[in-house]
C-alpha cells in the first residue's frame, strides 16, 4: 500500500505527465516547479515506484518477431528486440529501456561488470531502467569525462543511473575524453587511477553502446566537443558512425585520425574480447551509423525501435 499523501502523489503524477506525455526536459520541470534536476528525476523514479507510471511493449501478433529473426541472421547477432517507435521519444526510450531491464536480466551474473557508453540515448535509457537483481554487479564508465553534467550527458552520471536501476556499485572515471594532444593522452593512461579502471575493464562481460552520424546533431557537437571543423575532417577520412567515440567507415573499420589519438577511453576494438556488446538506438536517423557497427563485428545485440530497424536492413537490390 501506498505511503504517499494524495497531494503527493498528485504531484508525482503532475511530473510525469509533463515528462513522459507533455515532452518537457526535466530542466523545464525543475524550473516550473523551483526545485533541482536531481530532485526531478528522483521523483519521476518515485512515479514508477509507485505505479503512477507503468509502461508496458505489447507485442501485437508478434509483428516484430519477423523482423527480429531476419535482422539477427543477416547480422548474425545473438539477439535483435524491437520496440514500438513512438512520436513521443521519451516514450520510444521508455520502452527500450524496459527492452533493455529484460535482457540484462537474463545476462547478468552475480559479480558481472557492465561497462557504459555516453549520449543522449543513454542517459534517458538510465532514467527509465531496472529494476534488475543480480547481486554485486558493478558499473563503470568505457569513457572519459565530456558532456555538460547539468544536463546529465555525462559518462559519470549516465553509468551512475545505471547503477542505480541495476542496484549496482557505480565506479567512476575521473580523466577527460578528450585531451590537447596524443602525449597528454599517453600521460593520462598511465596515471594509477586510469589504471585501476583499466583492470576493471579487462573484466567486464557486458557492454552497453550508442551510436551515432557525423553530422551537426550529434552530441558532440551540440555539447560542445567536436567543432564543426572537426566533424568535417572526420567525414573526410571517411567517418560514418561514432560509438564510444571511436570512429568508424561505413564498412565497419575504425578510423585512425589526430583527433580519435586523443582520447581517452575503452579502445574500440578491445570490446571484441567481451561476451555481449549491446548497441540501443532509436528512429531511422540511426540506422547508417548503427549499420557501420554492425559491420564492425563487434557488437552481438542490438535494441532498436521499429524505425530505426526497418532502415538498416540491407537494401534489396531490384532483379
């Protein structure tokens, strides 16, 4: 039974009308009501608790379950799940977050460690997860800091609010994404605390991947990190998708370029050696960039709505 008062519930539900239905930001809902982003989030939490919000994927008559199936042999994926696409993104990233609860909670083991991405994606796919019990999981971020943390696009607090829906220990990466120079970047990979996460990374089982194009509406941009200078030249070496800030082609290989010698990060490439990458996107803007990483090899599962599923399909050539 319910502890809350009516006029707190009323609320609760007053906050997550105007989030999940309305499509306000949690920062125009903390400004409406003069109260923090933190306070905001924790009470579109409390909504769920309380039932106030429930979401469920109604699989009507299977009518993914094709799609699924061809996606997973043509990709040669371990697992494809699809989720409605929704006008309201939110509510797409609502649901495939409840898609993602549901997979973690076959994969996880007790003691796993489950290494998390960055971008926008994420951080609303954290706001939405769990609850999934797997006792002593650990969460650590696969990138360094970027991102503007009032706005929650930040490697810290994205994996912080997976920690959270997974009832985890959150570990923390506290060395920037993106440095000056590569000799800087040298330097910091050999500090102690880089090398304590290092060490973790060597043991994680799964990882959690975004994707994204190269063009000016991508969160680098928007958030600052790349020019448009920048994001030119990496289309010029022939950049198609950015995953974990690695750059990939349209064929699946990673780019070498001044820019990708700066970063500090989980290298691409050494997410071959981990049991289940998982790749989550939504709407067909996607699709190019999610396409190049599964040309890659190294991604095993994807979580995807309808949209973005239905354009990544190999197009049929006409007989």
């Amino acid at each position: 039974m319910s502890s809350l008062e009516p006029g707190q519930r009323s609320h609760l539900a007053k906050i997550a009308r105007l989030y999940f239905l309305e499509g306000e930001s949690q920062a125009a809902i903390a400004r409406r009501f003069g109260i923090s982003i933190a306070t905001v989030s924790r009470a579109i939490a409390k909504a769920k608790d309380e039932k106030i919000v429930e979401f469920r994927i109604n699989d009507d008559a299977g009518h993914f379950g094709e799609l699924e199936l061809h996606l997973e042999r043509e990709w040669n994926l371990a697992e494809c799940m699809i989720v409605r696409g929704f006008e309201d993104s939110q509510t797409t990233f609502a649901a495939l977050a409840v898609a993602l609860t549901e997979m973690l909670q076959r994969l996880l083991r007790d003691g796993s460690v489950v290494g998390v991405s960055w971008g926008e994606t994420l951080k609303a796919i954290g706001e939405h997860l769990g609850p999934v019990r797997a006792p002593g999981v650990r969460v650590v971020p696969i990138i360094g800091t970027m991102g503007d943390i009032e706005t929650g696009i930040y490697p810290n607090s994205i994996a912080r609010s997976f920690a959270d829906g997974l009832s985890a220990r959150q570990y923390l990466l506290n060395l920037p994404a993106l440095v000056d120079n590569r000799a800087i970047r040298d330097a910091m990979v050999e500090d102690s605390h880089y090398r304590t996460v290092q060490a973790l990374w060597a043991t994680l089982s799964v990882a959690i991947l975004s994707v994204s194009g190269l063009s000016e509406s991508t969160s680098m941009y928007r958030s600052g990190i790349l020019s448009a200078a920048e994001l030119q030249e990496l289309r010029d070496a022939g950049g198609a998708c950015a995953s974990n800030f690695a750059i990939l082609d349209a064929r699946g290989n990673t780019i070498e370029n001044p820019i990708t010698d700066r970063l500090v990060g989980l290298p691409f490439r050494d997410l071959e050696r981990i049991e289940h990458v998982i790749v989550v996107a939504e709407g067909s803007a996607k699709a190019p960039a999610l396409r190049a990483a599964l040309k890659s090899g190294v991604v095993d599962r994807v979580i995807v709505d309808e949209r973005c599923a239905s354009e990544v399909e190999t197009p049929r050539v006409p007989v």
